[in-house]
C-alpha cells in the first residue's frame, strides 16, 4: 500500500512534500495572525461540524470527480493491483489531501475567532475524518443513490441534535467504520468511471462560437452549474440577513458576496490549451474574451435579479439606484474576473479543487465590498461609476 500511496501522493504534495509544509505553515501563520488580534465571536459546536463536514465533504467530492486523475489511473490499472490496496491507497492519497490543505485552512480561521475546549476539536476531526469516508463510499456506491439520502440525513440530524448528546462521538465512528467496511468491499473501478465516457460526437460548424464552446463545457462541467444554481439559492436567502439594514447600503454589499463564483470565471486558469490558443492565435484576445467577459456580466447580473426579486417580496423599496447598482457590480465584477485570468492566471495547480478554493477568488469580493462601502456611502455616484465601467470595457474589449 505504501508504494500505491506514494504514487498518489507525489503528484498531489510534490516532490519531498514541500508543498505540504509550505500549506500548513500559512495556516499556522494565519491562525496565529487572527488569535493574537482577539477577534472573538460566538460560534456554536454543531456549526462547527456542519461547517467542517459539508466542506470537506465538498473538496472530497470535487477530488474524486477530478478528470485530471484519469492519466495517472489509467497507468496504474494497466499494471496488476491488488483491489483494496488501490482503493484504500487512492483514498487516503485524496483524504489527507483534503483534510490537510483545505480543511486545516477552514478550522485554522475557525479556531482563531471562537472560543473552544478540546472535545470539540476532537468533534471537528471525527466529522472530517467521517466526511472523506463517507464520501469516497458514496462515491464507489453511487448507484444506490436513496440509500445514501438516507444516510445522509441520518448524519445531518446528528450534527443538528445530538451534537451535545454523549452518542455524538460514538455515532461518528459508527459512521466512519460502516464506510470503512463497505470501502473494504468496493471496487477498484469504480472510482475510474471517467474512463469509460464516451466523447460525444459533435455537430461541425462553419464558424466558430464562442458562445457555443461555453455551453458545450458546462454541459461536460455540471458542478459548475450546479455552483451557480448555489450562488442564486444564496440570492434568495441572502435580504433575511440584511433586511434591517438601510436598504441601499446593504444591498451593494449582496451584489459582491454573489461575485463569488469562481468556476465561471476559471475557464483558462483550469485548461491550459485554451489559454494558450487564446494567447497565439490572432485576435483571440477580442475574439474569445469579449464574449467571455459578457457571458460573466449575464450569470452576475441574473443572481444580482434574483436577488432583488426577493428583497422585493420579502421587504419591498427596491429602487432605480439599486437596479443602477446591479448593473455596475455584475459588469466590474467581470471586468476585474477576466483582467484576472489574463494577467494573473493560476498555475501550478494538482487538482481542480485546488482552482475553486484559491485564495485569488477573493481579491474581486474583496475590492466589490470596498466599492460597495463607497456607493453606500455615496449614492450619488453610481451613474459616474456606470459610465467609467462601460468604458473601461470598451477600451479593454
């Protein structure tokens, strides 16, 4: 199994695991930068390990379902194996992975601003630890998909009502052990579905799309959809929080937290192909990033829509400057993403999921909070603002 493993481990860590130390000495830096400025708030356990579960339970998922693994599987099922051996190995190469770089970095921010004993750090681990489990079992079984459902909502009512209950701990080993026995069990194969996808065969056009190409690759990148379709239930629910707010102060700052959907605004960082034939070909600066650029401002401007709508049902006052506001966070927003992708793309990534949870995805939030303080502050400038932007645009585009 060791053997297996290193292979796994190796192009996720790099050579030397360098990459690994250089991971947790940031989240050490981080928690250590954000303990000693005592910024403390009351977080609950049972958010904790909600928080904990669902989000390496999300990595875990992304890891498995990664289409860069299929080169480096499809050598190793060339080879003979031994059935657990590779499944446990493929496991926990991912499992530590995700464990390691992406939930270590939630908990070190976690656990820097609230107050903790250790039964729930321990709490935090098991929900990890069962999270990566329970994943790649679901994963390796997910044909049974009602069964899984149930299992489930069986974990999210403990975390929700038996997070207190002296059977919390044990029904997560419970949990962890069940996925243990029936990944004991599961077959190798399973995990490499991707390669037996067919390639559809696609209709030949005369004239080049970009248009089409976009549409093509979200119907091969469902998740990426599905993460939109997650942004607008956020649109949704996002005017009970600052319902008691004054209206138009409150409202820009929606319009930045729903800038954050990193997989559209991805697409050359995540193929490096693309990038490249956009960067030689003649033109193409123009020819492919305009429409990409509008095809950003359109999914921005639809959740900051529906997030009107229902500040309008739920509060009502929405008003022209707010629709003006809409306008100009859903077009910077873009603006700002493809300047991103062009100047600064990501490199050196392992896996996927790696791209989604870059810390590059916060910079355009961060400078649309920073806007939105200016226009909450000074309403009178939101026509000024539109104008800069549409111009900015054109000169780029």
């Amino acid at each position: 199994m060791g053997m297996t493993y290193k292979a796994f481990a190796r192009k996720l860590y790099g050579t030397g695991c360098k990459r690994l130390a250089r991971t947790l000495f940031t989240d050490l830096f981080v928690f250590w930068g954000l303990y000693i400025a005592d910024v403390k708030m009351g977080i609950a356990p049972f958010i904790l390990y909600l928080m904990t579960g669902a989000f390496t339970a999300g990595v875990m998922w992304q890891a498995l379902s990664a289409k860069d693994h299929v080169v480096e599987a499809q050598n190793l099922f060339m080879l003979p194996f031994h059935r657990r051996e590779l499944v446990f190995s493929y496991v926990a190469a991912l499992g530590t992975y995700t464990l390691l770089t992406k939930t270590a970095a939630l908990l070190a921010v976690l656990l820097a601003v609230s107050v903790w004993n250790p039964r729930e750090i321990l709490g935090c681990i098991l929900c990890g630890i069962n999270a990566v489990l329970v994943t790649a079992t679901v994963y390796s079984y997910r044909k049974h998909w009602f069964f899984w459902l149930l299992w489930g909502a069986g974990a999210l009512y403990a975390i929700l009502c038996l997070w207190n209950s002296p059977w919390f701990l044990p029904a997560l080993i419970l949990s962890g052990v069940l996925s243990f026995v029936l990944l004991w069990f599961a077959d190798a194969y399973s995990f490499y579905s991707q390669g037996g996808k067919s390639i559809p065969v696609q209709k030949g056009h005369k004239h080049f799309s970009v248009w089409r190409y976009l549409s093509r690759y979200l119907g091969c990148h469902r998740n990426y959809l599905a993460n939109t379709a997650a942004m607008w239930v956020v649109a949704c629910v996002l005017p009970l929080f600052p319902g008691q707010m004054e209206g138009l102060f409150a409202v820009p700052m929606g319009f930045a937290i729903l800038s954050i959907n990193t997989p559209l605004c991805i697409l050359l960082s995540c193929d490096p192909s693309l990038e490249q034939a956009v960067r030689v070909l003649p033109g193409q600066k123009r020819a492919f990033l305009a429409p990409y650029c509008l095809f950003i401002f359109l999914c921005n401007m639809a959740a900051d829509i529906i997030f009107l709508t229902s500040l309008q049902i739920q509060t009502g006052g929405v008003t022209a400057p707010m629709i003006a506001a809409a306008f100009f966070f859903a077009l910077q927003s873009a603006v700002f993403s493809i300047l991103l992708e062009w100047f600064y793309p990501v490199r050196g990534w392992k896996i996927e999921s790696d791209l989604w949870h870059h810390p590059r995805k916060y910079l355009v939030p961060a400078v649309m909070l920073l806007l939105a303080g200016v226009v909450g502050t000074f309403p009178g400038l939101i026509p000024v603002l539109i104008v800069l932007t549409v111009v900015e645009t054109a000169v780029l585009f």
